[in-house]
C-alpha cells in the first residue's frame, strides 16, 4: 500500500506507531450460511499497529462482518464459516484449530453500536473483564476501575457514584463505560462498530476526542458511515463494496484522490 | 347539498354493522367475567356457610361430652400406641435371640396336633388296653403306637411343621425332637425334658422384657375401660339427640298414616306416636352427669397410666441383639416424654370440660384452619381440620419444586444460551411434550412403576442412609412430588426460556466479547437478568402443581394425618393427602348441603385463594423487578 501523504503520519504520530503489522487478512472470504454464499469476498488488507483504521462502506456491505471475524463474534452465528483465506493477529492464525476464542477477546476487545453497559453497577460493569479472569484482589479491581474510567473521560463524572445502575447514565457516558470496560482488560486491539451511531453531536465529539486519546495505547479498527468522522479519527480508511474491499489506503488519500470510481462516488456522497 | 358522509348499510334495531360487531366480541369477553363472578360468588356463599354450621358441631360436641370423651380417645390411643411398640419390639427380640427354642417350642406344640389328629384311633385302642386288664392286648396296642409314632415322624416334612422355618438352620434340634416324639406317651401327656429345657431357656431368657411388656400393657388399662364405657354413653346420647332433633317431623309422619289405619292398627300407631315426647330442649344436663362423674375416675387412670409406663419403660432391657427391637425401645424411650406431657394437657383439658360453657365462634374458625385432624368417615365424629391436608399439598408441592426447579432452569438455560438450532428444535418440543401427558397416565405410571423401582431401590442396603429408606409405602409424598415435578417441568421451563430470550442479545454479546465463557456470561448476565422472570416462572410451577389433583390422588397414598415431625425429612416417603385430592375423592359421596361438603368448598376456597396470591406475586414481581434492570 502507498504512502503518500506523510503530513498526518507526522502530525498525530502514536507513540508505538511503526510500520509494523498487527493484524493480516489475506484473501478472506467469510459465509452466513455454510458457504452458499459468501457475504466477504477474497479481502485482503493488513491493519498497521497502534493507528486508527476505519472501515467505510454502504449499509449491507459486511463492515461489521468483517470487525466481528476479527474477534470470532461470528462463532455465535452456528452457520457461520470462513471459507478461504486466512486472518492473522499478532502473528497468529485466529481461526487454528488450537486458537481459544475467549483467549483472543482478551487481546481484541470490542465496543458496539449501541451501548450496552449491562444492568449493573458502573464498577462492576468496569470490573466485569477482570472478574471473569478470576481476578478477585480488591485493590487490583479498584486500580484497574479508577484507570480505565480515567482513560475513558469519565472519572470525574462518575468517582462518587460507582455503585449506583450505569444505567442511569446518559447515553454518551453509558458508551463511554463500554470503552472503560473493554479497555480495563488491557487489549492490544480495540473494535469499535460504529461507536457513535447512537449518540447526539456533542456525545459523539467526546468520543472521537477518545479516540485520539486511546490510539496512543492501542490499535483502533472503527467502522463508520459517517465519512467526516472517518477523515476526523483515522490514519488509514478501507471502503467496502457488496463484501468486496474497493480500496484501502490513508484515509487523506481515500477522501482527498482515490483511484477508484467507486469510493470517489461512495465518499463524494454520489450513493449510499 | 349532496351528502358526502352518510353512514351507508343497513341498520338493525338500531344499530349499524360496526356496532353488532363490536358487540359480539364485547360480549364474549363479557360473559367470561360474569361467569367468573358468579363462580367465585357461589364458591364463598357455600364455603363460608361452612363457619355457623361447624360452630354448631362443636357446640354439641361440647354439650354431649363428645369433647370429653375425645380427650380420653386420644389418650388410649396414644398408649395403644406403646403397647404395639413393644409388643413388635418383644417379638423381634425374641426371634433374633431365642430362634431355635421357639422353634423346638412350636415345632413341638404344631407335631403334637400332628399326632393327636391322625393318631386318634390309635390312642383310643391304647386307652382302652391301659384300662383293661389284658397284658397281650396291651403289649399289641403299645407296639402299635409305637409303629404309628415312627411311620409317622418318619414321613413328617419339617417345613411344614415348623411353618416359620426357625429350625431350619438347626437340624439336630429337629432330630432330637423327632426322638422325643418317638417315645411320647399321649395319655401321660407328658412334655420332653428337652422341650421343656427350650421353653424354660427362652422364658428366663426374655424374663425382664416380658415384665416390662407386661407393665406397659397394663398401664392404660383402666383408661380403656373408661373409655369404652363412656364412649357407649356418649353415642347414646348422640343418637337420642338426633331422634328429638326428628321427633316432631315423626310424630306428624305417623299421626298422618294412622288416619288411613283402622281398628288395633290405628290405635297401636296413635299409642307410639303418644309415646314420641316433643321437648324445647335436650336434657343435656341431666344427660351427661355420668360423664361429669368420670372425671376423677379419668384423673386416676391417667395417674396410674404415667406411673406404670414410666416404670415399665424403665425395665426395658437396654441390650439388644435385635437392631430392630432396639430401634423400636429408642422410639418408645424418646416417644415417652411428648407423650406424657400431651396427656397431662388432655388430662387437664378433660376436666376443665363444662357442658353448657359457651363455644366462641371464632374457634369454629381457628379449629378449621389450624385443625390437625380430618376425620368424616367415623360414625363416632366428623372433625374438619385443614392441618393434614395442607401441610401435605405443601409438602408434596415442595418435593416437586425441588425437582423441578432445577432441571427446567438448567434445560432452559441449555436451550436458551447453549444448544445449537438442532438441539434446540429437538428439545424444546419433547420438554414442551410433557405437557400433554394426560395426568391420568402420570398417575397410572406412579402407581406401577414409578412406586416400584423407588421401593425397590429404597431396599438395596447401600441406600439405607437416605432418610426414609427402606420406604415402607409405594404410594407417598415423594412418589406423588416427583411426578408433579415433572409436570411442572414444562411450565417452569417454558416461561424460564421467555425470560432469558428477553435479556437482550447486547447483554451477553458484551460479555463473550470481554473474554467471558458462555457459561460465565450466562451466570453472571443472563440469569441475574432474567430473575425476575425466572422466580415469575417458578411461582407459576408451585401455581400449577398445587393446584394438581389426579396425580396425588392416585399417587399420594390419601392418609390423612399430620406428618410424624419426629421422624425429619424421612417424613417424605410417608404417604399424605392434599386439599385438591380431598375434595376430588370426597366430593361424589356427601350430601348437598351438609357440613361436610361446605367443608370440601371451604377447602376449593382456600385452595383457590393460595392460586390467586402465586398469580398476583409472579405478576408483581415481573413488574417490580422487571422495571429494576
Ligand atoms: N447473523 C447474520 N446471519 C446472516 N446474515 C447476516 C448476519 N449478520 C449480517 N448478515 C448479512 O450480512 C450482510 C452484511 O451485513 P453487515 O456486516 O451487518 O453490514 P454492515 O455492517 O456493513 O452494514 C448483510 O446482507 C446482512 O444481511
Ligand atoms: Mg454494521
């Protein structure tokens, strides 16, 4: 993939940013319904660490298929199956026979469309990761709690209330728990399906500003139909088409010169 | 003006097409409620009826010295009670240690029979001969005797002789009394030294038991007499109650068929119709002063009865080697102190008891609903008490919750988190399918198989630690619960299901995508999310298997009395009776609007109501704890 457009890279350059990279899809093709039809077709695109890669596409076209193979959401799905290609995080073939699935969601956190904090407590839905690891040390759990919520912008506003429903938060804070959450267990990758669909202009501004925050830790794949917040958040953009990846490239050269007719009538708002 | 909206069709009575629609499905819904209504409405006129109707039972109760008399019943029957007690104790002591002298004992005792029945001729020939004076005579009838005893010890099958098969493992004993019996003289009549030594053996042996037993059996002696003899007078006075209660109407009756007599005829009927005295009143008083009179009497039988069960228990041998005999002491030993001290309240309530005091009608209340006793098949008393019988619709409902509850949360569970499609499309119809079972197969299954293997497993020695086991019953409380279980089952599960379906999807994809198992994510999410529709679920369960009847009717055993508390949870493998099960078997046989069938409603009542509260509690707690998460 070309490297044109060095300004951004130098300009918002995470601090374990290399060249290196953390996630390698190769000639994936992925199926609903044992291989009758396939809703990915032969995608290929590696995933550089420690950026924000955004995935952009019309409704329907397997973004949030693609994100959820990367953590083995889809296993949920009886009939779902990878029919060819290969996906590698870390240098490991997630879908090997040796491969536990839970294992890898520890790596591979997730955050969805529409926040879900479950129905209770705001510590104990920060704490939930740790606890299903075993952890039971008070202080590990208070520590890990306090820093998540601190790195999720949420400390101050909920430091006196942790025990009270995090459903009683408002919908900005409740998606910002979520990313509390999914961070307290320390993941290297962070899937976010878009994270803000729900949520007023203002919720949303916090967020992306999280982003920005976060990409300094971990490497942050979003999908999003909105096309200002894909040039707002990330380094690098892919845009889907019908299951097909049309193009992939730095997010400056997706929205500012693609080379496909495609993505240039996709992000000029032609259709979609 | 063209009329733009006139109403179009047809009208009838007034009425157009919408309307009569309407009407008919507004009347439908309608109809059910008035229904239910008026159900609910004749349910409480017939059960509270049931009050003034039981007061004035107690009142003659009272009146009549039945309440006198009941405490005395009770009494003896209590002591009655001991005395079979000791009596299995005694004999099981006695076959365990004492096994061949009983033998030889009976054996002797059956082969003496043996020989007088089929030697009959023979010992009148020897009697004759004994009794003449013709020495070759004699020695000819001796010999023949003697022939007779050996053809005939020679040909007898022991096993019949010994029809308890004691002297099987003691084969010289039997040798030896067939030698004995050899040289038997029937006219002597003589006992065997041998025997003789068996009998005396065992009589010292079991000497100091046998005094006890005799103690023990005499002690309420004087109690039984009394009650006997008070009991005569107390059902006289009953039935002469009963006849004033008709002599008007029999009177008239026979003054009204003497009209169409004629000569002696009429006049023998007018002469037993003069005979009829009409009173205002029955002469209770003057009635019951032999019952009065008994008090002191009473006192002094229960006196003399705790002081000799007391010492006769205290002779019980303390060493047994009979595990039974034993088992049987402990329960008499342990028995003695409840039992005296409910015999000194009886004692003391028995002579507090005053013909003409007043009954409050609350008790008329209080003894239904906290009444242990249910008893309409005497023709001494009718006793309506709900105890018994709900304590064993609860007992029995528990048992079924206690199955049920865990299997169908964890099938609902399985199916609802865990199962692929396949599993699913297989197991929630087959779960479901238990539904159609009709109750009747339920219970015909209960009673043949079910009571079966339980009592046969109940038997195996390496069960016999389980409270209850060996389970002396095949019809009882667990039988009946666990099949009640598995017709709760599908209730409980399906709504259980519907719970868990209801905790949203984001939930539990939250959780697996935090690196939570799906075991994990369905303890710590699902379930704490579906509580409340899970304890909803199982409120319905405990609904619907209260309120069952065919299945503890058939399967229950139908004994009516208070669970034996003493004995702990082994009281589940003792047969109960339930309040739908009551109603079910009594029902066809009482007359309408007798006391014992505004009891049966009183019961549907009760039974009714605890329905109601099960559906209002799992409708509340949807609501409460549904709103909650
Ligand atoms: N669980 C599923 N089972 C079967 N088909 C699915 C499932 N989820 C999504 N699909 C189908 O896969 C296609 C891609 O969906 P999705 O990945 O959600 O698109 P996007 O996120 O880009 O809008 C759609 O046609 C959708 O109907
Ligand atoms: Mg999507």
């Amino acid at each position: 993939m070309s490297d044109t457009l060095p300004i951004l890279d130098s300009a918002d350059a995470p601090h374990i940013a290399t060249n290196e990279t953390i996630i390698n899809i190769d000639d994936l093709s992925f199926s609903y319904d044992l291989g009758k039809t396939n809703t990915l077709r032969n995608i290929s695109l590696e995933i550089p660490k420690g950026k924000v890669t955004a995935f952009i596409g019309p409704s329907g076209c397997g973004k949030s298929t693609l994100l959820r193979c990367l953590n083995r959401m889809n296993d949920l799905v009886d009939t779902a199956k990878v029919t060819t290609g290969k996906i590698n995080i870390l240098g490991q073939d997630i879908n090997a026979s040796d491969v536990d699935a839970i294992e890898l969601r520890k790596h591979v956190g997730m955050v969805f469309q529409k926040y879900n904090p479950f129905p209770k407590s705001i510590y104990e839905n920060v704490a939930y990761g740790l606890r299903v690891q075993g952890i039971k040390n008070k202080s590990i759990l208070d520590q890990a709690v306090e820093e998540s919520l601190q790195k999720s912008a949420l400390w101050s506003e909920v430091k006196d209330r942790l025990n009270d429903s995090a459903l009683g938060l408002s919908g900005g804070q409740q998606q910002r728990l979520c990313i509390a959450r999914t961070i307290a267990v320390k993941p290297q990758i962070v899937l976010m399906d878009e994270p803000c669909s729900a949520l007023d202009p203002i919720a949303t501004a916090r967020i992306e500003e999280l982003i920005a925050e976060l990409q300094q830790e971990f490497t942050i794949v979003i999908v999003t139909h909105n096309m200002q917040q894909a040039t707002r958040v990330s380094d690098r953009t892919a845009f889907f088409y019908l299951g097909e990846l049309i193009e992939y490239a730095d997010t400056q050269v997706i929205f500012g010169n693609p080379s496909k007719k495609q993505t240039e009538d996709y992000v000029s708002g032609r259709f979609g | 003006m063209a009329k733009h909206f006139q109403r179009k069709g047809q009208r009838l009575l007034g009425l157009d097409k919408q309307s009569w629609i309407k009407g008919f499905f507004g009347s439908n819904a309608g109809l059910s409620i008035v229904v239910l209504f008026l159900i609910c409405l004749f349910l409480m006129i017939e059960a509270f009826r049931f009050f003034p109707a039981h007061h004035e039972l107690l009142k003659v109760n009272r009146q009549s010295g039945q309440e006198f008399v009941d405490h005395i019943i009770d009494e003896a029957d209590g002591y009655q009670e001991f005395v079979s007690y000791t009596n299995q104790a005694y004999f099981a002591e006695y076959d365990e240690r004492f096994e061949k002298e009983r033998g030889i004992k009976d054996s002797w005792g059956a082969l003496l029979g043996e020989i007088e029945d089929n030697g009959e001729d023979q010992i009148e020939v020897l009697e004759e001969a004994r009794d003449g004076d013709d020495p070759a005579v004699l020695e000819k009838a001796e010999a023949e005797w003697k022939a007779f005893l050996a053809e005939l010890t020679s040909e007898v099958d022991r096993a019949e002789i010994d029809s308890f098969n004691r002297l099987e493992e003691y084969p010289e004993a039997w040798n030896d009394l067939l030698k004995s019996a050899l040289t038997y003289d029937p006219i002597e009549e003589e006992t065997p030294a041998f025997v003789a030594d068996a009998i005396k053996t065992q009589e010292e042996g079991m000497k100091s038991f046998t005094e006890a037993k005799t103690e023990i059996t005499a002690s309420g002696r004087a109690l039984k007499d009394l009650r006997a003899k008070l009991v005569k007078i107390t059902a006289q006075i009953a039935e002469d109650v009963e006849l004033d209660k008709s002599a008007a109407d029999r009177k008239a009756a026979i003054l009204e068929g003497a009209k169409v007599l004629e000569g002696e005829a009429r006049e023998a009927a007018l002469a037993e119709a003069e005979k009829i005295v009409i009173r205002d009143e029955f002469p209770y008083a003057e009635r019951v002063k032999p019952l009065s009179e008994s008090k002191e009497n009473h006192e002094k039988a229960a006196a003399e009865l705790r002081e000799k069960l007391t010492t006769g228990i205290a002779k019980l041998p303390t060493k047994f080697q009979s595990d039974k005999a034993a088992e049987l002491v402990a329960k008499i030993r342990n028995g003695r102190e409840p039992y005296l001290k409910n015999l000194d309240r009886s004692v003391q309530k028995a002579s507090e008891w005053q013909f003409d005091e007043k009954v409050g009608f609350l008790q008329s209340i209080a003894k239904f609903f906290f009444g242990s006793k249910w008893v309409t098949n005497s023709s001494w008393t009718e006793v309506y008490g709900l105890g018994p019988l709900f304590t064993g619709s609860i007992m029995i409902s528990l048992i079924a919750l206690f199955v049920a509850v865990p299997l169908s949360i964890g099938a609902a569970i399985y199916v609802n988190r865990l199962a692929t499609r396949r599993e699913q499309t297989l197991i929630k119809p087959s779960i479901e399918m238990i539904q159609a079972i009709p109750s009747i197969v339920l219970g015909f299954f209960g009673i043949m198989v079910l009571g079966e293997v339980l009592q046969d497993l109940s038997q195996r020695p390496f069960l016999s630690w389980i409270p209850g086991f060996p389970i002396q019953d095949r019809l009882n409380a667990l039988n009946a619960g666990l099949l009640l279980g598995l017709m709760a089952v599908p209730t409980i599960f399906t709504l259980c299901e519907d719970a868990l379906n209801n905790v949203p999807r984001a939930f539990s994809e939250a959780s697996l995508a935090l690196g939570a198992s799906k075991l994990q994510t369905v303890i710590r999410v699902v379930v704490p999310s579906a509580i409340s529709g899970i304890l909803a679920a199982v409120l319905l369960g405990l609904g619907r298997v209260i309120g069952e009847t065919m299945v503890v009717l058939l399967v229950a055993g139908n004994r009516i009395a208070m669970p034996a508390w003493g004995d702990g949870v082994s009281i589940i493998t003792q047969p109960t009776h339930t309040m739908t099960g009551i109603i079910a078997q009594e029902m066809p046989e009482v007359g309408a609007g007798t006391l014992h069938y505004r009891a049966l409603f009183l019961v549907g009542l009760v039974l009714f109501s605890i329905s109601l509260m099960i559906n209002v509690g799992a409708q509340k707690i949807i609501k409460r704890l549904g709103h909650a998460s």
